[in-house]
C-alpha cells in the first residue's frame, strides 16, 4: 500500500533498534499498519489473507491510493506548465519565478519518508508520476517565461543520479541566454540518507566539481537539504558531506515538515537548528504535514504546531532564526502561522502567505478563527470577512 525502501546506512547508522518502534528515524522510514484508515487496512488484511490474486489486491490498493489525495495543492490540474499549447509533464510552474523539474532518472530516493507527499513517484503507478528527460522543452519554456529567477531541480531525490546524468539537466542551465536565471535548488535527502553521495561514492568529487562549476557561473547554488531529525546529524561522515558541498561554495539550506510521532518537540527542532547552523546548514523551514498519504497518523494540530515553533525559536541564536514556520504548502500558496492573538475580542490565528500563485498576497496578513483541532487551512474559518484567496 505504501511504498517502502531503506538503504543499509539508515538501517545500521541512524535507527537505534533498541528503541523500536519508537525510535524516530524507524518511524520516519518503516510504514505503521496504523497509517491506513482501519477500513482500508482490514480490507488490504482480508484480500491477503484469503489468498486473492494479484491484479484483485492492485486494484484495491490503487483505489485506496487515489482517495489519499495523491497530487494535493492542484500539482496536476494548476501547476503544470503549457508551451505552443502543450502540457509540459514533469514540471511544475506555481508561482511566477520559480519553475520545479522532475528529471526522470531521479525519481526515486536513497530511502523513502512515510509522510513524503510525493509517495506517488513511488508506487509503480506510471499515471501518477511526474518526470521528463526532455531538456529541450526546459531550456524553451525558461526562453519564454524571463520571470522564472529559480528552477528547483526536485523529486524523488535528483541525487540518486550519477554526476554525469546531473550535469546534462544543470549545464544547459548555465548558458548565457539564461542571464535572467539568479538560482538552481536541488532538493535532496542526500545528505540524511546517504551521505557518501558527497564523500567517497566513486563519483563524489565529479559531482562536487559540477557544483563548483554552476558557482563559478555566478549562479547561486541551493542544497534543500531535508533534515527531519538531530540524529540524522549524529554520524561523522554527515558533517563531513554538509563540509565538502559548502567548499564548493554551495549553501545547504534546510526544511523538513513537523511529523508526529518523530519530531514534534521544540527541544528536538531547537538541537537540530543549532546542530545546523554550527555546521554551516541555513534552517529555512518548518512544514506543516501535507494533506496526503497517511497525513492524520503525522499530523499536528496548527496551534500545537505554531507552540513548538515558538519554543525552538525562542531557544536559538539569531544565526539559526532564519527557519521561518510552521508553514501549509497548500493550494494557494505558502501560508505561515505567525500566531495567536486576540483580536476585536476573538481568539484568532494570525496568518501570511510567504509565497502565493497571486502575487499580490505575499506578505498580508489575515486572520483565522481559533480552531484548537483545526491541522491544514482548510479547516479553518475566516475571522473577519472572507479569505483574501
């Protein structure tokens, strides 16, 4: 039902196997029965049980998929790019200077997240996944939208390719036509799940060189790098893979959703900002779960989200008070709680869009009412009016 992969590091190195299952990073990696709604889990037992053949348990597996909101936020029906009237599958263009490419030979990761929203590159379904080799139609489509400042390389994990397959999707970027283009993200687990990327796989340095050469180009280079728990900055070679990506003069900037059961405690968030930021990391975000996959087993309730948040913060330093949150990726845009204050004499949630398909709102405020049980945006209710979206 959920898809599952591990690698021998995660296993040996990160999960203490003592503390199962309530060791974070097992829980962060192996699916729990409990992730599934319990109708959909005792109808997955009951096939198995009585032996039903293949095509009869896919089928009821794909079903039951569907209903969990595989491409939330319109990733499909808003997001997808057109050029001369065609839909350019495997990107996605959301909000006006940033375009995010799936390259097809990175569409699978090192070891996979039981809360990733992106579970439907993983499942073997070939209509639910987003990917392209198609470099061509990239270098067009940036040719015809000069607003687009920064292409996000994404997947699954961009880093499972081999240095050369990389370079072919990031050094037709470099060109000069390309001057509007101020930065390249890749988002990786990488540097979690298998830090030997950057250390001592047989290409480290090759793809260590690629990154010198986008510097050199005088684009800035991005790492988001998904750090979900301390632990993960625990083993020696992590901290030798964030040292080796920072010499080449990338920045690794830092994100993660807040996941119940793993990480939903502000000493947990405080130890791993500080961990980073001694390590040269940037903490950038703290997610809020998305509304897939088995989002009711990890969510958290916004307020109790919005607490945690505050109490990290206020344990760091101002070097590591550049993680902003919690934030909602959710259809309209980035939506972060700011707080709870009293308002007109009304309890309220305290919003902005830090990033939103309409200009126009980034950076407004606007306000919720207090719903203590209330854990995505749209269980919420306007305070005063109507939503400005």
């Amino acid at each position: 039902m959920l898809p599952f992969r591990s690698n021998e590091y995660v296993v040996d190195e990160l999960i203490d196997w003592m503390a199962v299952p309530d060791d974070p990073i097992f829980r962060l990696t192996f699916p729990q029965p409990d992730m599934l709604a319990e109708p959909d889990l005792n109808r997955m037992v009951d096939l198995l049980r009585r032996e039903a053949n293949a095509g009869e348990v896919r089928a009821a597996a794909n079903e039951i998929r569907l209903g969990l909101s595989p491409h939330p936020g319109g990733q499909v029906e808003l997001n997808t790019p057109r050029l001369e009237g065609d839909n350019l599958t495997g990107m996605q263009h959301k909000y006006p200077e940033t375009l995010l490419f799936f390259p097809r030979q990175g569409q699978t990761c090192h070891a996979y997240c039981t809360y990733c929203f992106r579970w439907p590159q993983f499942v073997g379904e070939p209509s639910m996944k987003m990917a392209t080799d198609d470099v061509d139609a990239l270098c067009s489509y940036l040719s015809a939208h000069p607003e687009i400042t920064s292409v996000l390389i994404t997947g699954g994990d961009p880093l499972v390719m081999s240095a050369d397959v990389l370079a072919r999707y990031v050094e037709p970027l470099l060109d000069k036509r390309f001057e509007s283009l101020e930065s390249i993200r890749i988002g990786t687990k990488a540097l979690s799940y298998w830090p030997y990327r950057f250390v001592s796989d047989p290409d480290a340095d090759d793809l260590l060189r690629l990154f010198e050469r986008v510097v050199a180009s005088g684009k800035h280079l991005a790492l988001m790098a998904h750090f979900s728990h301390p632990n993960e900055l625990a083993p020696q070679v992590a901290r030798d893979a964030l040292r080796r990506v920072r010499e080449t003069g990338a920045v690794v900037r830092c994100q993660a959703p807040l996941i119940r059961g793993v990480n939903d405690d502000a000493a947990v968030w405080a130890d791993m900002w500080r961990r980073l930021t001694r390590f040269g990391a940037v903490p950038y975000y703290m997610f809020v779960e998305r509304d897939t996959g088995p989002k009711d087993y990890f969510a958290v309730p916004l307020a109790r989200a919005y607490e945690i948040f505050r109490d990290a913060y206020r344990q760091v330093s101002g070097l590591a008070r550049t993680v902003r949150g919690p934030i909602m990726s959710a259809t309209p845009g980035k939506v972060m709680v700011d707080g709870i204050a009293n308002v007109a004499d009304q309890e309220v949630f305290v919003l902005h869009f830090v990033q939103a398909r309409n200009p126009d709102l980034v950076n407004r405020p606007f306000f919720a009412k207090l719903d203590p049980s209330a854990v995505w945006l749209s269980d919420l209710e306007p305070a005063f009016g109507a939503f400005p979206f």
